[in-house]
C-alpha cells in the first residue's frame, strides 16, 4: 500500500529486473562491441570495443526505463495507480492499476462492466503498459471499473508519452553522434549513433498501426473522438493493422532483392501485424454475432449435483453415467456449491479404489472455474473461459439463494459456437460480421 501511495504522490514506481535483461543486454553487447564498433572504428583495444557495447545496452535500457517513466507521470495524471516497472528480455512494462478506494474518478465511467475485474487478470493498455488490479485481487467495492472507451483514450495518452521520449532519445544520440568530431571520440559517436538509430526504428516500427501497436492505439483514440463509437474504433484498428502488414510485406520482399536479406525483418513484423489484425478481426465479428444475449440464452441445463462425501462408485452409477454429461457440481455439507467435477477426473480413479475414494478428492474448486451469473452478456464469457479454463465451460450459476451460489447451467465453446451460427437467424448480419477480403 505504500508502494502505490508513493507513486501516486508522484515518486518512483519499483523497478523490477527479470534474468531476461541479463540475455537482451548480452545480445546487444556482442552485437555492438564485437561486430558494428570494430568495423566502423578499427584499431581500438578489445576493452574498449566491450565498453562500448555495454555503454550501448545500457543506454537502450535507460531509454526504455524513460519512456515508462514518462508514461507512469501520464497514467498519474489520468488518475491511475502506478504498480511498477519491469524489465525483461523484450523490453520493459509499466503496469498500472485502477484507482484504489470508493472514489469513482470523473475520467472513468461506473457503468462501464468490462473494467478488470477477477483475480489475475490484465488488459493490455498498448505497447508495454499492462492494467492490473491494485491487490491481483477483486477490486474494491465502488471503485470505477475501467470502461472500453475510457481505456481508448488512456491508451493513446500513454502510447503518445512513450512514443515521445523513444524518438526525441533517438534524434538527440543520432544528432550527437553524426556531429561529434572524429579521433578519440569516434568509438562514442558509433554507439551514440547506433543507440539513436535503434531508438528511431523501435518508435517507426511502434508507431505502425496494429491493434497491438501505440499507433494502433491512437488511430483507435482518433476514430473514436470523431465517431463515438468504440466498435468503429477498432475495426479501423484491425484493417489499417491489415493494410500495415501486406505493405511489410511486400516491402521486405522487395528488399530482399534490393538490399539484402536482412529485409526479411520487415516482412516478420509485417506477418506478426497481420496475425493480429486477423485475429482482431475475428474477435471482432464474434463480439457482433453475441451481441444482445446472455448467458440464460444459449446455456445447457446442469445436470443434478454431486454430493462431496460420496463415494466415485456411487456418484458414477448414481448421477453421471445417466446424466451423459461431463461437467457436475459438487455440494458440501451444507450444501453451497464447493466446485465441479469432471467426467474424465471421475473416470480417471482406479476401479478398485472407486467405492473408498470421496468425490472431494477430484473436485475442481469453483475458484479456478469461470462463472457467470444468468443475466451477463455472453460476449464477456468468452474471455472468462480462457482465464480460468479449468472446468472447460463457464459455470453459470444463481446467486440469490441463501446457501450460496448454485450451479444452474454450462456454458461452453459448442453453445458459443452455435451463438455465433445462428447469429444471421436474430438479424444480426451487419456489415461488422462479413469477413473482409485477402486485403482488409
């Protein structure tokens, strides 16, 4: 707690050093030190090739570390809580988290539902800025969830401040270096020089737009201030994301035969930006067919319940075998919902261990099961299920009872599936379902 009153005063937020670093830093030190400074100023010491290359990692850290921190002073300014910094082998991440306490900031919107909620889950918030919950918990009561929109614009105020620091550290090194007089200070101009231009590169190829890029993230900001509309917003993400990939493409293929093979890096980013676009896509056209039901209308009917105390022989001849189903609910003693379990689990245990072994030993506890109570949207329960996937369906189950929650339903990937079928029989065919060509 006094980690996150600190930042929010405005201090430092905690760096932490993932072994990752130790790796990039490596790799950027034999780069540096033992292939680009010895071919562009010869006849220097070994050590000061070694220097140089460290120097240069250093810096490209510093400069990373930089940007985070300007983008923490912005997610302050946003009303946010800044966690922490964490360098790793790709880089480094800022994570931040919703204001702590009761107070509902006027940024955000309350009435928003797809603000984090549940314990270990993260939104991405754009290059290298990760939102989390303030414990890794639940929220606190009367916190504003952050809302899609909100969450647009905070990712392009950030995706900006990280942005400008990159390409001003960049142009100052390359500036430096390009100026600096030849002689003794030749080997420092070289790593000024390609400290700056690996800089430039990573803010370019940042700046892309793709729905996982900061330029991504400020067409989206962009898109929505003009429409209003967060659905508009990203699916201009997702086709300028289309049109980023071929055009990398068809640039690295190009380059190939112009300047070398080393333009194949072009053409893998321009693949990743495509994969991700498409994928955006698809997310995209499954969020419309869903759009408009909720768990009660599409979930299977849980089959009767297991008790925690009985016997696998028993709950096998009893319940499961003529159920033909393969997710149960499984009661305790007093009768609250403890968790599920699973055909495969109770088929699992030994035939002569069946008639000594409790249920108890395979149940899944309902803390590791995705739920959902009968009146949530079905397009928020496809990203439960892959946060906690241990039951392979979202439990749906009642609340109101004075026992606890009971486990009314299923909801699992065939029934989402034949939701996003039969969307064209509800009308739901607007242009947002029909895939796009090769192109968009």
């Amino acid at each position: 707690m006094a980690t996150h009153d600190a930042t929010r005063r405005g201090g430092l937020p905690p760096i932490t050093v993932r072994p990752g670093l130790a790796v990039s830093a490596t790799v950027v030190t034999v780069l540096l030190g033992a292939l680009t400074l010895p071919a562009t100023v010869p006849d220097r010491p070994g050590f000061a090739y070694f220097c140089g290359g460290l120097i240069g990692a250093v810096l490209l850290a510093g400069i990373l570390v930089g940007a985070d921190l300007v983008r923490a002073r912005a997610a302050r300014r946003a009303g946010l809580s800044v966690v922490g910094i964490t360098l790793g082998a790709f880089g480094s991440r800022l994570a931040v988290a919703p204001p702590e306490g009761r107070r509902a900031l006027p940024e955000f919107a309350a009435a928003h539902t797809a603000g984090v909620r549940g314990a270990g889950r993260s939104n991405s918030l754009g290059t290298g800025v990760d939102l989390v919950s303030p414990t890794g918990g639940e929220l606190p009561a009367g916190t504003a969830p952050l809302g899609p929109e909100d969450a647009i614009r905070l990712e392009a105020r950030l995706a900006r401040a990280g942005l400008s620091v990159t390409a001003l550290a960049g142009a100052v090194l390359m500036a430096l270096g390009a100026l600096a007089p030849s002689g003794t200070l030749a080997l420092a101009a070289q790593v000024a020089l390609w400290v700056g231009t690996f800089a430039l590169l990573v803010t370019i190829v940042d700046a892309l737009p793709s729905p996982r890029s900061a330029g991504g993230r400020m067409i989206a900001a962009r898109v929505l201030r003009r429409t209003g509309s967060r659905e508009r917003a990203e699916r201009a993400v997702a086709r300028a994301g289309v049109a980023t990939g071929w055009t990398l493409i068809l640039a690295g293929a190009v380059g190939v035969f112009l300047v070398g093979f080393v333009a194949l890096w072009a053409a893998l980013l321009g693949w990743l930006a495509l994969g991700t676009s498409r994928m955006a896509q698809s997310q995209q056209r499954a969020q419309a067919a869903l759009a408009g039901l909720v768990a009660r209308d599409v979930m299977t009917p849980a089959p009767p319940t297991l008790s925690s105390w009985s016997t696998v022989d028993d709950a096998l001849d009893d319940v499961v075998l003529p159920a033909r189903r393969a997710v149960f609910g499984v009661v305790d003693f007093d009768g609250a919902l403890a968790g599920v379990a699973l055909l495969r689990d109770l088929a699992a245990v030994p035939m002569d261990d069946r008639d000594l072994a409790r249920v108890n030993r395979v149940v899944v506890p309902l803390s590791m099961v995705a739920t959902a109570e009968a009146t949530d949207p079905l397009a928020d329960l496809p990203a439960r299920l892959i946060e906690r996937p241990a039951a392979g369906c979202v439990v749906v189950v009642d609340r109101s009872g004075e026992d606890g929650p009971r486990m009314i339903g299923t909801v699992g990937p065939v029934e989402l599936s034949q939701a996003i079928e039969t969307a064209p029989l509800r009308g739901r065919d607007a242009g947002t379902m029909r895939p796009g060509n090769i192109w968009r």
